[in-house]
C-alpha cells in the first residue's frame, strides 16, 4: 500500500479565471463528489436565485459561497484514467497569499488557467514565479472562457505567445496549452464544436500525460494513530508501504513493534500491533531505523514575516512539527542554507512553510 506518490496537481491563475470551476465540473462529473452533495448545491443556489456553479462543488466554508472567493486550500481526490490525482485549489487573492503557499508545497505538478478575456496578469505571473520557486517544472495551460472572445483562434494564439514566453523565461515546460470553457465542460472532457480549429488533446488527456516524479523522501514511512479500540489502532498512512512482520518505531514513546495484522483499504488503515508497547491517539508510526529526535534538513528559505517569542514549527504534507534549532549562515530575504533540527519525524516533500506563534513566516525548500 502506498499513499505517498499520489499525483498532486495544483491550480494556479488570477482570481476568478476559473480554477476552483474547473475542479469542481471535474469533480462533480467524475463521481469524486457525492451526487446529494451536488443537490444540496444546486438547491442553495436555486434558493438565493443564482445560478449554479461548479466552483460552489468544491467550497469547504459558507463564507466563500456567499462572497464568491476560495479563501482556504480545497484537496479533491479524482481519478484520470484509472490514476489518482490529488487537485489542489488554492486562492488566486493576492491577500490570501499564505493559505496560496501551503496548498502549493505539495504539489509536484501544475494547471495554470488564464481567462480569455483579461489574459496574462500581475497575479498569473506571481503564480509562475511561485512555480518556479517550488520547482514545478510541468504545467499545463489552459484558456478559460473562451466562449467570452467569441471561440477566437486568433486571441487564443496571442495568449498561447505570451505565456510560452513567461513560462520559458521560469524554466517551465508547457506541456499542452488548452482553450476551454471550464463552465461547461468545453476541452475538459468533451470536445468543442465550437473551437474545432483546436487539434490538441482535452484536459483529462493532458494530465495523465503529466509526469509525476516519486521522490524518495515521500516513501519512508509515517503512520498517525487516530485512534485505540482494544487491540484494534485506527490509522491514516501518510506516506509509505506497510506489510504483515514489519518492524515498526512507535513516537515518541521511542519504542519498536511489531505489525501483527493490517486490513482496511486506501490510507485509512485497523492495525494490530504486538504486545508490549502502548499506543495512544496522535501517536506517529515509522520505520524502526528512522530516528524520532534531532531529525536534521537543509533548506533553500524565503523569509515572510517577522518570527513571534512563540516556538517556530515547520509544516509538511499536511503535518507539523516543532524546530529545536535553526542556524541561518546568510541572513537576509532569502536564505541560502538554512539548517533545521525537528522534534519529531516529518515525511518531507520538496518544499515546507515555516510558522511561528501559528501564522506562516516563511517558505522553504528542501537542499
């Protein structure tokens, strides 16, 4: 069982050119969002005499429906072509920049979208640069609203110039640049009429096109203990594979085990362990060689805010843990080698956020 290379694709692009639509239309064709689910949208809308919209399928707050803005990071999980995606929806607010960072670190690929309309702006090329940053070297780019320029190959080919140019200068590879009209499905999945002159593939073509790359340090394993029924240990597998005999290291209790028994399906695991070591809800699982304490990492950081009298964490994959030191050799903006030493195991992708007193002070790369 591995849970740690599922593909994550993140949406980047200009407030309302379409990211959180193209998510939703995805999710809500494919069967990743529960039909009632998409009901209960629809009579919302209904009810305040809007129309519906995909982007709704995919809001996690009340808030956002009423003020039509993601203000917070939304993972949904679809299958494309037998192979799971993790699409990521992060905020295209400038003001929301710190919630944009921590969708974006566990990203391994990219959709930008740009619409039609406004074309390329000041936030699409902040979100290239943040691409670069984070390495996400494959993208895919779409046109969106396309029906708003009359399906006009011309426009179309005045966008694709401009941003092959902005990507090339970030050293990134458009894999296939896509007109489509998100709100209905137009080059998503189906083919257009419409823009008949676009030969290229739809977008679902496109993202199983997409090279993933498994990093090694996403395959160790990190197990967290929900919680403990008798000899039954409800489980989320975070990243790695685990098998019948395994050897396995119980934090921070320090202790090794033995895994007895392991049944259920995906990430959410009953495990059974052997005699001896006690385990409670919140306890972390990894191999037996990995080492609980003074875990050490180098990292390439960008300094955001100011740090608070409050202990600095970092935060990985959806997981924290506490730094016990920082040694910083050149100070300033941006830092070239940044040395951390954590409490506690984190299965690291390539990129973190670093906090204090809970808010995100800086973003980091892993060296």
């Amino acid at each position: 069982m591995n849970t740690g290379s599922q593909n994550a694709i993140v949406l980047l692009g200009e407030k309302d050119h379409g990211k959180s639509t193209i998510i939703g239309y995805l999710a809500a064709t494919t069967g990743a969002v529960p039909s009632d689910r998409i009901l209960s949208i629809r009579k919302i809308a209904e009810d305040k005499g809007s129309p519906f919209e995909y982007a709704h399928v995919i809001d996690s707050f009340v808030e956002e429906r009423e003020k039509g803005m993601t203000i917070d990071t939304a993972h949904v999980r679809i299958r494309v072509g037998g192979k799971p995606f993790n699409f990521i929806d992060v905020p295209g607010h400038d003001e929301l920049l710190k919630n944009r960072l921590v969708g974006a670190t566990s990203a391994q690929c990219g959709i930008l979208v740009i619409a039609a309309d406004e074309g390329i702006t000041t936030q699409t090329k902040k979100h290239i640069a943040l691409a670069k940053f984070l390495e996400i070297k494959n993208v895919v780019v779409t046109v969106n609203k396309m029906d708003t320029v009359g399906y006009s190959k011309k426009k179309f080919q005045r966008i694709k110039t401009k941003v092959q140019l902005s990507l090339q200068r970030a050293a990134i590879q458009a894999k296939h640049i896509i007109p489509i009209v998100a709100r209905t499905g137009c080059n998503i999945n189906v083919r257009s009429r419409s823009m008949h002159w676009y030969r290229g593939p739809t977008l679902l073509q496109a993202v199983r096109e997409l090279r993933v790359l498994k990093k090694g340090r996403r395959e160790k394993v990190l197990v967290v203990v929900q919680g403990v029924y008798g000899d039954s240990i409800a489980s989320t597998i975070v990243t790695g594979r685990l098998a019948r005999g395994q050897r396995l290291r119980v934090y921070p209790q320090n202790e090794v085990t033995v895994l007895k028994s392991i049944s259920g399906t995906g990430s959410m695991r009953t495990l059974t362990l052997s005699h001896g070591v006690k385990v409670k809800r919140g306890d972390v699982l990894t191999d037996s060689t990995t080492s609980p304490f003074r875990v050490r990492i180098r990292a390439l950081c960008i300094v955001l805010g100011a740090r608070t009298n409050k202990h600095l964490v970092v935060e990985s994959c959806g997981k924290e843990s506490v730094v016990l030191t920082m040694v910083i050799k050149k100070r300033g903006v941006l830092t070239q080698d940044t040395q951390f030493s954590l409490a506690t195991p984190l299965s690291f992708g390539r990129n973190f956020v670093l906090k204090s007193g809970g808010k995100i002070i800086g973003l980091c790369r892993v060296q």
